[in-house]
C-alpha cells in the first residue's frame, strides 16, 4: 500500500476530507473503497515493516486470540481426512452433519431440560462470522434497524450496502454503564423508531461488556412479545470473566463459570425471532479456518442461506469437515475452560497495567479479549485516540482508536465523536508479547511526561 492510499484510508476512516471524492483513474468503473477500523491500522503498520508473526511487533490492536498451543487446553487440530465428495459444492447451509453437531453443541451448553431443542434445520454454516452477519443483513427487508453503539466496525459496512433498503437507528450506551444498551433503552427506542430489528455484539466488540442472566433475559422477553428480530453476535461468548469478591484488588477477576448466550431463555427455537451468530473463529482459536454459523429459526435460517447463492456459494466442506472434531464435547470444553484461564490472566494484567499508566475505564473488561480505555487523563498530544495510535506505531506497537467504532452508516452523523479520546487494547497476543507491547507503552508516556 502506497502513502496516498493508506492517508486516503485513514481520511475515510476518520470522517476526514478526502474520504470522498472521484475514483483513482486505474480503478476504472470501479469504486474506491476504505479500509476501515482494525484492517486501516494494519495497513498502516504493514507501511512501517509489520507482517504477522514479526517478532518485533506488538499488535495490540489484533482481534484475533492467540492460535497456539495453550497451557491445559487439548492439542491444536493441524489435519484433517476429507471424503472424496469434499471437492464437491457443498449445500449453501452447511453439511448436515456440522450443522447437526451445531446445534447438539448449543442444546448441551445451554439447552439442558428445556423442551424446545435446536436441530440441523435451526442452523446455517457460512465462511466466518462477518460472511453469516452479511447474509442476514442481505435478508432483512425494508425495516428499521437498532444497534448500540460503540459496536464492532464491520457493521457501518453492512449497512452501507443497503442503506436504499435499511434505516439504521443507533442507540449509544450512557458511560455510566460502560456504554452497555439495557433491554429497556433498546425497548424504548423500539417504539419510538418503529424498529423490527436489533443487531449488537454480545460480548460487545470493543467494551468487553456483557448482557447476561436477567438483563439477557429482559431483551429476549422483548425480542419475543414485540416481536424484534434479534442478530445477536456472539462470537465471543467463552470470554467470560468474574469479580473475584475475595481478592483485594478491584482490577482481578476469575475465570467465568461457562459462556453466555442468548440461546438460553428461548423459548421456542422454531419461532422465537432470535438469530444467534457465532463460530470457531475467538473462543476455539481458529480464526483462518472461516467457519461461523446463525442459529434460529428454520424459516429464518433458510431465507438467509438462500442469499448465499449470491454472495458466495456456501462454506468449504474441508474446513466444516475439520470443524466436527473441534465441537466433541470433552474436547471443546477443555479448549475453553483453558481458554478462560489464560486470558484472565492477561485480562488482569493489561486492566492493571494500564491504569498505572493512567488509561481509566468506565467499565473494566467483563468479556471478549479487549480492554475499551479512556486517555483524557494522558499528556497530550496521547490523550487523541487517533494521535496515541500513530505515536504507538513510532514504537512498533499498535492499538485501534475508539473512534472506529463509532458506527456511523453513510456518515449521516457528523461532528467530533464522542469516543475520540478513547482506545481499544487487545490483550489477544500471547502473555510475552502483550507485556512486550505494554512496556513500550508505559516508556512512550514516561518520555511524554519527563
């Protein structure tokens, strides 16, 4: 990527001037198209030497966990036998088998002694989260559209291809909750805008907030007797963390008990109008396999695989072959018991790190791998998310600027956004080079301040 192109990127990125404008004459009818959110700062740091795996990089902005082997966690799965008939297509909604382990594997998480169980006909394979997400947004109708904000970039995408169709609604968390969006506020924005349907993340991407337990169940309550159509992406759903009531620092947490999922106070898996997103991608550790899924009802699961025909064909059957052994019971347990443990660890540690560099929180991380900062309270020019994190990358180190996670569809809300001094963290590397990372952190503002 040339210089041009990536200060273009960054202009689209930020809502700058330049965002706009005539495609580059060699793009012919083409048009040019930003990078957006985590894919600019890599863009930006692969202009200053990074690639993946460079040992000398800390990519604190990465969303992805770390891929290796993990203490207590099984093996990873390096091969796969396939059939004969695997290079073949595959049904656009998965092979029976997969979806059938699919959702065998939500009945025993969150499923035991309710009467309704989810089936194959209830899921939709698809090549990774963001392919399933496209799916459904292709399926929505000409309906209004309600997500919290600050949420997970690719959205504004999404809804940027269907904005002829689709009227986004955001609703914004107050600071107080740490940006979380109640059931209640999403109810009431629902009959004020006409809404049909909600998408968020959940474990939300980038507050490592989570609704669960009573809060979870008040918004599939709501979902259910509107009716609202909830996408639910839960594609950090093992990423659980506790307080640990008996400890002494406010900062630690424990490992959460299990992972959490709208799939437990449905009622009906055939007509509760809840489409649940998830994958093997963050709480299995195998983002470059591509295997995501929707689960919810069969009318809905169908409508969405039937947009697969033409956005891109169905899912690899090698990859969902591979998928089957990753979902045995003991197996997938073990992974993400292990999984809970070592990224509470790193979670305690980044919480802590940062606030003694003066980064503060509204909410600490209860969930996913990101720590979502405040950096008022930093020397400037590092109290801008934007300034922060192209100082960082000086120091071979990069964060995303919580800016980018304004989703903002068709730049129809202008103005300084309320998260431009803020910053996510991704405590996804491995321990060695996210403490690596931090170190060069703290000595970038030690030097500010001296």
């Amino acid at each position: 990527m040339s210089v041009s192109e990536t200060s273009t990127a960054a202009a689209a990125v930020q809502g700058l001037p330049g965002a706009a404008g005539a495609a580059a004459p060699e793009l012919g009818a083409l048009r040019e198209v930003p990078y957006m959110g985590v894919i600019h700062v890599v863009a930006e740091a692969v202009r200053l030497g990074f690639y993946n795996g460079h040992p000398d990089w800390c990519n604190l902005g990465q969303g992805q966990p770390e891929v290796g082997e993990l203490e207590g966690a099984p093996k990873r799965v390096l091969e796969v036998k396939i059939d004969p008939a695997d290079c073949a297509y595959g049904p656009l909604e998965g092979t029976d088998e997969l979806r059938g382990a699919i959702a065998a594997h939500y009945n025993r998480l969150y499923r035991v002694g309710q009467k309704s169980q989810y089936t194959a006909a209830n899921v939709a394979v698809a090549c990774g989260g963001r392919l399933a997400l496209t799916r459904a947004m292709a399926a929505l109708s000409n309906v209004s559209v309600g997500y919290q904000l600050p949420d997970y970039t690719a959205y504004e995408d999404m809804f940027n291809m269907h904005l002829d169709r689709l009227r986004p609604v955001p609703i914004v968390g107050p600071r107080e909750t740490g940006f979380s969006v109640s059931a209640q506020q999403v109810a009431t924005v629902a009959q004020e805008e006409d809404l049909a349907a909600y998408l968020f993340s959940n474990p939300c991407n980038p507050t490592g907030n989570v609704l669960r337990g009573t809060e979870l169940a008040e918004l599939v309550e709501l979902a259910r007797s509107r009716p609202l159509t909830l996408l639910s992406d839960e594609f950090y759903s093992h990423f659980i963390y506790d307080a640990d009531h008996d400890g002494d620092d406010g900062g630690d947490a424990v490992a959460g008990a299990g992972p959490v999922s709208a799939a437990s106070f449905v009622e009906d898996v055939n007509s509760d109008p809840v489409l649940i997103f998830d994958g093997l991608t963050k709480s299995y550790r195998y983002p470059g396999w591509r295997v995501g899924w929707a689960i919810g009802p069969p009318a809905m699961v169908e409508t969405m695989a039937r947009t697969a025909s033409a956005i891109d064909g169905g899912p690899s059957r090698v990859a969902q072959a591979a998928a089957l052994t990753v979902l045995e019971p003991a197996r997938a347990d073990q992974e993400t018991d292990a999984l809970r443990r070592a990224f509470t660890a790193k979670r305690n540690l980044m919480v802590r790190r940062l606030k003694e560099m003066g980064v503060t929180f509204a909410r600490e991380p209860e969930s996913t791998f990101y720590c979502f900062g405040s950096l008022e309270n930093l020397p400037a020019p590092f109290n801008d998310g934007v300034s922060f994190f192209q100082r960082a990358l000086q120091h071979k180190v990069m964060t995303v600027p919580g800016e980018y996670f304004d989703v903002n569809p068709g730049k129809q809300r202008e103005g300084v956004s309320p998260w431009k001094q803020w910053m996510r963290f991704s405590f996804g590397p491995p321990m060695d080079n996210m403490v690596m990372g931090l170190d060069r952190l703290e000595a970038m503002l030690a030097q500010a301040r001296s």
